[in-house]
C-alpha cells in the first residue's frame, strides 16, 4: 500500500514538472504582456517615427531586439498620468536579452523603414509570440 501511494505521488509529482511552463516562456509572455500595454500608453502623435523590423529572418533577430531595444527609449507616454506604469514596462522590456547567433546579418536597424510608435511596438509584439 505504501508502495502504491509513494508511486501515486511520484507520478503526479512528474506530470506537474512536465506541463509547467519554462521560465524563458514566462518571461517572454511577461515582455509580450508589457509591450501590449505598452500600446495603449504611448504617444503616437507627434511622436518621432521610429526603425521598425518586420519578420527579420533568422541570422538577423539579434540585430532586429537590438532595434527594438534602442527604440523603446526613444518611446514618450500620451499623459503624465501614466509615466509610472510607462516607465516600470520599459524597465521590464530592456531586461530581455537575446543571444547573439554568430551569424552575419546584412541589415543594419536604420535599413528598417520608419513608423510610428504604435506600429513599432505591434511589429515588437509580432516579433516576441
């Protein structure tokens, strides 16, 4: 019987280790979570157009987050209102890193076309699912 229950505990253990998401999961959905939100703080007029990459192809995804990255500071939020909830996003968003592939990317981030700040950040949000 003891042998039943330890095994019983065992396998429910292991299935709940299986279906947990991994943290580089959870973190990427955080980032796509705060750059969404990011969307509805920013200021989209009068705002400076920005490098904007769209489906980078694989050597390139480096130099595609270093854009994004850069751009991001460039980013004003709409109202003062907002400037804590804005600034603790951004905050979240320069912490994601991506490893560079070794490999040579042709195109440099002023190559991408300009937009506008809320094109950017939904080409950013295509970028992280």
């Amino acid at each position: 019987m003891k042998r039943m229950v330890i095994f019983c505990m065992f396998f429910f253990c292991s299935t709940m280790v299986l279906t947990a998401a991994s943290p580089r999961t959870v973190k990427y959905r955080q980032i796509y979570q705060k750059i969404v939100q990011l969307e509805t703080m920013v200021k989209d007029k009068d705002a400076e157009l920005l490098h904007t990459p769209e489906n980078p192809v694989e050597e390139c995804l480096y130099t595609a987050v270093t854009c994004f990255k850069k751009g991001i500071q460039k980013l004003q939020p709409a109202s003062s209102q907002e400037n804590a909830k804005f600034t603790k996003a951004i905050r979240i968003i320069n912490k994601f890193t991506y490893r560079d592939s070794g490999k040579q990317c042709e195109s440099t981030c002023d190559s991408y076309e300009k937009k506008t700040p809320k094109e950017f950040l939904k080409s950013f949000a295509n970028l992280m699912q």
